[in-house]
C-alpha cells in the first residue's frame, strides 16, 4: 500500500507533537454521540487492531474537547493516528490538524504563517486562501491550493482566528451520518468517475487509486468477484488519486483514462489491465504514445481524444479529486470506501468481500 507522503509528513509532526506518552489526567470524554461518529469514521479492519486514547499537549480553542486516537495493526491501512474533537456548538472533527509554529516556521499574517508552516515541514508550496467569516465553531474557511507541475490541488479545511490550529478536513454536525457526509463531499469527484455495476446500487465501493502505484497493481482485481456475483446490487467507482510528487506518469494515465472514458465506456476497463499489465515497463516518456495507440487501436475519434487530454475541465476534476480526497482523510492508494465506510480489503481483497456481501444480507 502506498503511503501519500504529505500525510506521512503531517501526521508524523502534528499528531505526535499532540500526544503524551501517558497522559495524566486521561482523555476527556467526547459524548455518546461523538464515540459512534469515530467508530463510524474509522476504519473497518481485517485484522486484530491496538487502540489508545490520549490527551492532547496541544491546546483546542476553549470552546472544544478533543482525544487522540492511535491504531496499531499488522495491517497497514488500518494504522494510524487521528484527534477526534468535539465542539460546543455541535460539531465533530476526526483528522489531522496542524498546531501551526515550531522552528523555521515565519510570517505576519495567517496566510504566511500557513505557508511557511507546509513548506518547512513538508517541503511543499500551498497558497492559503481564507475566508474571514466564522464559522459555526468560531474558525475560518481554508482553501489550501498546492502547487505541482500539473496544476493547483485545492485542499479545505478550518483555521482558528488565532491562527495557531489548522483542522484539515471538515467539521460535521454531531447528528450527521459521517459516512453520509463523506459520500457527498466526493459526490461531484465520483459523477465524473469511471464506473461499472448496478444502476441504482445498495452498496457502492469507491476505489482510490494510481495507475503507476504497485499496491494498485495488485489489487487491481479485487473487485472482479464482487461484481460477478453481485454485479446487479453493487456499483465500482474507481476514483482516480494520482500521486503527483511521486509517479511521475501517474496523472497523464489518469487525463487519458478519462479522455478514454468519455468516448467508450467499455474500452476505459480494457486500458486499466492494460496499464496494469505494462506498469513496470512504462515511463513518463513512453506513456503518452502507449496511450494514443491505445485509443487508436480501440478506434476512439483520435481529434476528440487529443482534445479532451488537453481539457481544462477534465484536468481540473482530476485535481480536484486529488484534493477533495486528501481533504477527507484517504491517506494511501489504494484505499476503499464502501458506502461511505473505509474499508481494509484484507489479503487479497477477501476481507472486502465479506464486507461488502454483510451489507447485501442485512
């Protein structure tokens, strides 16, 4: 499973900057409420998972209570660290905030302090866009727009007026379905997503992945057996969250599977084997004349396939996407959602499986 590295970065500095080793008082309680939103908001696993709940060194604004979360499992997509918080107003937060200064860290305004914050901790370019109106816990809307060689990534979040404590991610209502509320945070991402299965679907699995990344590879046929026998019950969505830092073709095999996607259907599944098949041999070089040959041998009207690698609107769904993922707490390709659940697919894709014919029993 690959690990995406602004996550690795971010979680590594805040969360444990966040924790005590033995926290003394204990964690405060969060609520009723609340522990049903985290047990819902964390993932499924397959495997035995370790637990612990700290406090936090950090201060919250005083209007909010949080705990840190840590998981330890053989299972690495199930590890991991999260602080869940609720607020007084009827919020609840499950993420990674960053507690913004520490060493390096400069600037006059929140924006610079933001800025300089990602770029001495993850070695990244964001240009913060802040809107100063409060929001129902008293914070400040973020828009957070890296800079890559492919364009801008917009990624949201929350800010504090103090500008000390950056909540990545979202607050829901206490009473939301977490799960509900992260389907429809993706909703605009998965209308433009490839897609196969049911029409109107009891289940939908959403497959976050890379074309260039091994993990995807291999687990590129985990939804074959799901689908043979349930395929008029369950819908596969296959989001496409190229690593952009790190695969140097990943998002061009992501635009071309869109431009593929858009005039045959059908043609888009035979190009993800194919990608698959050939990854080891591809190259950023290489990869765009694979792809051309690719549509013209599958008889794509090559005019319209050239135009849509060069669209502006499919290149900024894909972008978006990438943000909108990271946003919503997808930390590794390939990672599944199903029905709004995270879900650890298990050994070969089995514990997924399960899951997914448990939801078609009940």
């Amino acid at each position: 499973m690959k690990k995406i590295v602004l996550f690795l970065v971010v979680t590594a500095f805040a969360v444990a900057a966040a924790a005590q080793e033995t926290p003394e008082p204990p964690p405060p309680p969060l609520g009723d409420r609340a522990e049903k939103l985290i047990k819902d908001g964390l993932p499924v696993c397959s495997e035995k998972i370790e637990m612990k709940r700290a406090a936090l060194a950090h201060k919250l604004p005083v209007n909010m209570t949080g705990n840190v979360i840590q998981i330890k499992s053989e299972r690495q997509s199930c590890t991991g660290q999260w602080v869940a918080t609720v607020s007084r107003e009827g919020g609840f937060y499950l993420g990674i905030p960053w507690f913004i200064g520490g060493e390096g860290v400069t600037g006059a305004t929140t924006e610079a302090k933001l800025k300089s914050f990602a770029w001495t901790n993850m070695q990244a370019n964001y240009e913060p866009v802040i809107e100063r109106k409060a929001t129902r816990e008293g914070l400040y809307k973020v828009t957070m727009l890296q800079t890559t060689e492919r364009g801008k990534v917009p990624m949201t979040g929350e800010i504090n007026p103090a500008g000390n404590i950056f909540f990545f991610g979202h607050f829901y209502p206490l009473n939301d379905d977490i799960r509900e509320s992260r389907l429809k945070s993706f909703q605009p991402y998965l209308d433009k997503s490839p897609f196969t299965g049911a029409a109107k679907p009891a289940v939908t699995v959403v497959e976050f992945s890379d074309f260039q990344c091994p993990s995807c590879q291999h687990a590129a046929g985990f939804l074959k057996p799901i689908l043979d026998k349930y395929s008029d019950q369950v819908r596969y969505v296959r989001f496409d969250l190229p690593l952009l830092t790190i695969h140097p073709w990943a998002y061009a095999s992501a635009v071309a599977g869109r431009a593929i996607w858009q005039q045959k259907p059908d043609a888009f599944w035979d190009y993800k084997k194919q990608v698959y098949a050939t990854q080891d041999k591809l190259t950023a070089f290489t990869f765009d004349d694979f792809a051309r040959g690719f549509a013209q041998d599958h008889e794509l009207d090559l005019k319209k396939y050239d135009a849509d690698i060069a669209s502006a609107d499919i290149q900024s769904a894909i972008l978006g996407g990438v943000g909108a993922a990271f946003s919503d707490d997808v930390r590794a390709t390939p990672t599944y959602v199903v029905n709004g659940t995270f879900v650890d697919p298990g050994s070969e894709g089995k514990a997924l499986e399960n899951y997914v014919a448990g939801l078609l029993k009940k």
